[in-house]
C-alpha cells in the first residue's frame, strides 16, 4: 500500500493487481456503473477495502457477458449526491455477504455452465461415431444382400 493512503483503502494499482484486470477496466466500470469512489488527497481514487466485493462481482458478470445493466441491478442503485435509502435499510456488513455469495453462485455458474459444454462437446462426438456406425452397418447389411444375390444366380 503506498505511504500516503489511509488504512483500509487500495489504490488503482492495487485493486487492478487484486482482480486480475486493467485499470482502463477498471476505469470504465466504474464510469458505466456510476459508481462513486471517494479521491484522496492527490485526487487519486480510493477504494475503500469494502468495494472489493461489488468489483469482484463486477468482473465475474461481465466475465459471463452480463450488461452493465444487469450488472446494476445485481449491486444495487446508482450512487447520488444525496443518501441511497438502501444505506438505512441495509449496512454494509449486511451486504458483503449478500455479495460474497453472489461472487460464490457465479463462480458456480461459470463452472457449471463451462460442464455443459464439455458434456455437449462429447455428446456431439458420440453422435458422429454413432452416425458413422450407422453407415457402416448398412454398408455391411448391403454387402451381404449383394452377397446372397450373387451366389443365388
């Protein structure tokens, strides 16, 4: 953490090495999202240790080619200038794990999701060896009828 920030946030650098992302990407979610992230002292963005959760959740949702949209309907209303009503009725320490367990279910999503291909990648192998099998039958079926008819001339 660099010397100047105050304990508990990360700065660009360190929540784009965190997640595995850029920061050019990390710079348009949160212009797409509207996400309101505090500035420190050099006008730097700071991100409170809290939002790792809602840029975790970010990044697996887009991952899975989720629109912005979607993805603002999953953490929640756009930031203002003015309260969110949603601060008085949930606390952050009520939503990290709301969030935690999105994170989980769409880690789970993906895997599931990544099963399926791979079961319907061999279900469609099975069906051309099957289809090939077919083919050689009948091809097998015709030899012996051409068989039989010669040797009945």
């Amino acid at each position: 953490m660099d010397a100047g920030m105050d304990a508990g946030y990360l700065t660009l650098s360190e929540l784009t090495r965190l997640l595995g992302v850029q920061a050019a990407t990390v710079d348009e979610w949160i212009q797409q999202l509207d996400l309101d992230i505090p500035g420190g002292p050099d006008g730097q963005p700071r991100f409170p240790q809290a939002v790792v959760s809602v840029f975790e959740t970010v990044r697996n949702l887009r991952g899975q080619d989720r629109s912005y949209g979607t993805i603002q309907k999953v953490i929640g209303p756009r930031r203002t200038d003015r309260r969110d009503p949603l601060d008085e009725i949930f606390s952050p320490e009520q939503l990290l794990p709301a969030l935690e367990k999105v994170n989980h279910l769409a880690r789970d999503y993906a895997k599931a999701t990544y099963r399926i291909g791979q079961l319907e990648e061999r279900l469609r192998h099975l069906e051309e060896s099957l289809n090939h099998e077919r083919i050689a039958h009948r091809q097998t079926l015709e030899d012996l009828r051409n068989a039989k008819t010669r040797t009945r001339k």
